[in-house]
C-alpha cells in the first residue's frame, strides 16, 4: 500500500511540475519581423498582434506619430569601407545614431566602433555570430549578448549595453523574454529598404528616394553602412528631412521619454 501512494505521489507530482513548466513557458515561435511601409507621412505598421508583443516586453519600432521624431540606426556586421564617411556626414549634421554591432565588427573595426562612442554614438548588441537565436539554447543567447557588450566595453568608453536588435531580425516571444531578462531592450524598426546587397548598389538617389518616401513621425529608420548608396545619400537625406521640420534623436531620448509618461510606481 505505501509504495502504492509513492508512486501515487510521484505521478502527481511530475504532472504539477509538468503544468508549471507549460504555464511558465513561452512560444519559441520563429518571428520575422515584417511592416508595412509608411508613405505620404504616415506610419509604418507591423499589426495589433506584434505591437502587443513587443508591449509586453518593452520592445519597439517607432515613437508616437504626434512627434516629427526620428532615430537613426544603423546595422554593422561587417566593414566596407563607408562607416567613416557616414561617421563624417552625422558629426557635421549633429545627428545621434545607434550603431548595432557584431563580434565581427568588434574585432576587425575596432577603431571605428571607438570612434562612434567617442563622437557620442551608441553601440548596441546585434549578436556575437549573427546566428537565428531562436535556434540555440537560452545560454547560448546570454554569451552571444555579453561577449559583444564585453568587447564594446574593453574596447571603448561605453561600459553599459541597453539596446538590442535581433539578427536577421528573427525572434520569438522566448528570446525576447531573455533578452529583457539581460536587461536589453529590442529595437525594431519602421523605416527599411534592401540596402545591405553589396553587389546591386543602386546609387545615391534609390537610397534617399527610399529614406524621403517611408519618412514618418517616429520612425526608427535602419540603414546599412556596407552601402554606398547610403553612405553618398545620407548628408542630403538628413538635411532635407530637417527641412520638414523633422528632429533626429537618440534611443536613449526615446526611453527618457518613455519612463516619463509611464513612470515606475513602487510601494
């Protein structure tokens, strides 16, 4: 009889343990983050579904369409030899910008990531070996983050890392939860175009008619520095959207702002 209520006691136990691991588990899903592009002024959209998505996790793709806002963010897995020239154009207009940077590009550009810190820019995290991290293992994720915030901080004046965009922009509900959980935030964006194809550059102008045409209040705008196109087109584009009154800001702006209107209550 008592081994009986052992084995009893086991099964029910394994079943509570079972119903707690699926409560507490979230969708590993593979996400690739899509929108729909703004034109005319008005926003881009990724639909009710992912916007309370990244709510719930603190992530976003684009400020509130009240504000002429934009932020600029560039993606850096490797050098191609125009980040100088971007560089150039941002400190000569005075526009922020937040550079998403590799192992890769830690490694073989280090004076150029030191360069954006020291020109007041930030690094942020986009991943040690750009893998699809909804393929690999929670740990495997936390290395990822902190041997790219490890390097930045070895390598620069910037010891902290807030920000995270995600390679090949794949993620799920689980990578964002480990992410916030590492104290990250993700960073989408809202205004894009195919940009990062080395070997179909377009010149300047397919580059600033894209930028000009999804412009929109509060947009997140992504470039690539491996293209030329963005590199030539970027001083005209800034200056021009300044001309339409709008302003460039830095992430940390847009959270400053964000912790503003919702500030954080404790008992």
């Amino acid at each position: 009889m008592k081994k009986w209520y052992a084995v009893a006691g086991t099964a029910v136990l394994v079943l509570i343990l079972s119903f707690t691991h699926a409560v507490l588990a979230v969708s590993n899903e593979p996400i690739h983050w899509g929108f729909q592009k703004g034109k005319n002024g008005e926003q881009g959209q990724a639909g009710a579904k992912l916007d309370t998505l990244l709510a719930k996790y603190g992530s976003f793709y684009k400020d509130s369409k009240d504000k002429k806002v934009l932020y600029m963010t560039f993606d850096n897995g490797y050098e191609n030899g125009y980040t100088a020239q971007v560089l150039d154009v941002l400190k000569k207009e005075k526009v922020p910008a937040t550079f998403f940077v590799t192992g890769h590009y830690l490694k073989s550009a280090p004076d150029l990531v030191k360069r954006m810190v020291n020109e007041g820019h930030i690094v942020g995290n986009h991943s040690w070996g750009h893998p699809d991290m909804t393929q690999i293992s929670d740990e495997q994720i936390k290395e990822q983050l902190q041997k790219v915030k490890d390097e930045t901080a070895r390598i620069t004046k910037q010891k902290d890392m807030a920000y995270l965009r995600p390679p090949r922009g794949i993620f799920s509900e689980r990578t964002l939860k480990i992410a916030q959980d590492a104290g990250y935030t993700h960073v989408f964006w809202s205004l894009a175009f195919v940009d990062w194809k080395t070997d179909q550059q377009k010149g300047w102008k397919y580059s600033y008619d894209n930028i000009m045409a999804q412009a929109h209040p509060g947009a997140v705008i992504l470039l690539h520095t491996v293209s030329k196109d963005n590199a030539d087109a970027l001083d005209k584009a800034i200056k021009d959207l300044k001309k339409q009154d709008y302003e460039f800001k830095s992430l940390d702006d847009y959270m400053m702002n964000k912790h503003m209107k919702n500030p954080v209550v404790t008992p």
